[in-house]
C-alpha cells in the first residue's frame, strides 16, 4: 500500500522540481518528517522544517491531486 502510494504520488502528483525523486527520497523528505503542530481557535497549522522540504511543495502536490478529479456537478 505505502509502494502504491509513493508511486501514485511520483508518477501523477508531484511537481516537476521534484518528480525525479526515488521513492526512498519521497519517504524520508514527505513521510517521515517531523512536524510542529500548532492549534488556534479556529486553524491547525503544521510547522515543517524547511530544509526538508519547500515552503510551498505540501500546497503544489495537494493542488495537482485535486486537479485529476473533477469537482462533483450540481444537483
């Protein structure tokens, strides 16, 4: 199941700065790193180490997964 995953994720959603990854380097950089989380009132944030990984790869790869599915249509 991780081996599907990290293929699904190499081979359809990831950015191109970083779609030549092996899937080891995905499971250490996107898996296996340690996050802050932080909780507000009304948000949940999660404070990554930057050196890992981009500020803005997690925002990238969640945009390019919701792009292979349509939205549902009205009703």
């Amino acid at each position: 199941m991780a081996y599907n995953l990290a293929n699904f994720m190499r081979t359809l959603a990831l950015p191109e700065a970083v779609a030549k990854w092996s899937l080891t380097s995905l499971r250490e950089k996107l898996v296996k790193i340690s996050a802050k989380i932080v909780t507000h009132a009304r948000y949940v944030t999660f404070q990554m180490a930057e050196v890992a990984v981009p500020r803005d790869l997690p925002e990238e790869i969640l945009r390019m997964i919701a792009q292979l599915r349509p939205p549902p249509s009205p009703a």
